[in-house]
C-alpha cells in the first residue's frame, strides 16, 4: 500500500507520518517550500523523512510570498504571548491563504502518478489556531472533489481516501500517540518565528500551543526555546 504524506517537519505531521508507517502504508512526503519565514522546517523534513524511511520525499517550491497575506509568508508581525482565549477568538494573522487547499491538490497529483489511494496530513480541530482549512468538513469536501477530479478516479481505477488521524485529538494525546510509536520529538520544528539557528520563540501561538501540550502530557519537550 501507498501513501502519499504532507510533511510540515512539524510535531503533527511527524505523528501522522508514523501512523501511516504503523499502518503499513509505503511512504511517499511531500514537503513545501512556500515562502515560509520558518525555514527550518524543510530541513527538519528532509531529516524526518529519511528517518522513516520514505520512498520518496520530494520538497515543492511554491512562493506564496506572491500574494502576501499571512504573517508567515509576508511582512506582518507574528502574534505573540497571547492565551487561549485570544487564540480562537478569530483566523490569525498566521493563516496562509487556501493553504492546505493548495497543499493537498499537488498530493492529489502526487498520488495519482504513485497510483497511490491514501493521503495522510496532519490537521488537528482540538488544539490549534482556528484555521478553516483545518476542519472535517473541509477534508471531506476535498476527499469528494479529489475523486471527481483526477483521471484514476472517473476511470475507477483509484477510490481515494484522505486520513486525518489526529483530527480529534488534543496536543497532548498527539504527543502520548507519537510517543507509543517512538517519535523524536526533538527531530521537529514548531515556532513561526524563530531566531537565527532556528531556535524557537517559545512565544509565538503554535510555540505555546506544543508547550501546552507537552505540559499536559507531562512529558519535557525536547526542543531549546530563546
């Protein structure tokens, strides 16, 4: 079985690789390049991938620095020290225009040129920063258009499935979950925004969000903060 994975080099996506390896899946990443000030994360990626033993992992450029809009990939500060409530009060500044829309329509072309029927990505609708493209109706609708949409599909030669196993999941039952399949956690990269060396703010929503996690978890993050 083959399965194409978004691999962000992140907490999530991490977990969500190893699932799909505990799954039995043969591992194909996907990785983007897109103009994120968080570059880090593509070097955390490719050590990721190799550690699993990926098939293939294939880092895609796309500059989405283009259309600005979104604090990771244009000239607009990146929220910091705010609480929970702060968090979900409205989509943040760090919302990346149609994101994982973008994202998941190259692993639809990825899959079909695998002959792949399974795409795994990591988003979570418990723990995270309100994003739209994060939600299960989101992956549904797209999990309809994707067997619309490609040539396998129509054919019948490929009924394809996007799993999301973390969808449901707090922070903390991520990282308990990554744990129990032997994820280093110390391989990933969160922070938005983080100093030269890629050392993370500590400070910044998705900082505080795997702190928050590893906390409820009682487990020590493994990673420096500034």
């Amino acid at each position: 079985m083959k399965s194409v994975v978004l691999l962000s080099g992140g907490l999530d996506s991490t977990t969500t690789l190893a699932m799909a390896q505990k799954a039995g899946f043969d591992l194909f990443c996907l990785t983007f390049d897109y103009g994120q000030r968080h570059r880090v994360e593509l070097d955390r990626a490719r050590d990721i991938a190799q550690h699993f033993g990926a098939m293939d992992h294939q880092i895609v450029k796309i500059d989405l620095r283009q259309f600005g809009g979104s604090a990771l990939t244009d000239s607009i500060e990146v929220p910091t020290d705010r609480n929970q409530e702060e968090m979900s009060a409205e989509i943040p500044v760090t919302y990346v225009p149609a994101r994982n829309t973008i994202f998941l329509s190259f692993c639809l072309a990825y899959a079909e040129v695998k002959e792949a029927s399974d795409i795994f990505i990591g988003v979570n609708a418990v723990d995270y920063s309100g994003y739209p493209d994060c939600r299960p109706e989101f992956i549904k609708a797209f999990e309809t258009l994707a067997n619309l949409a490609t040539k396998a599909g129509v054919e019948g030669k490929q009924s394809l499935k996007i799993h999301t196993p973390l969808i449901e999941l707090s922070k903390a039952e991520i990282i308990q979950k990554g744990l129990e399949l032997g994820v280093d956690y110390a391989m990933t990269h969160s922070c938005y925004d983080p100093a030269e060396g890629g050392i993370s703010c500590g400070v910044c929503d998705s900082c505080q969000l795997r702190l928050k996690g590893f906390q409820e978890a009682r487990v020590k993050d493994p990673i420096g903060y500034k």
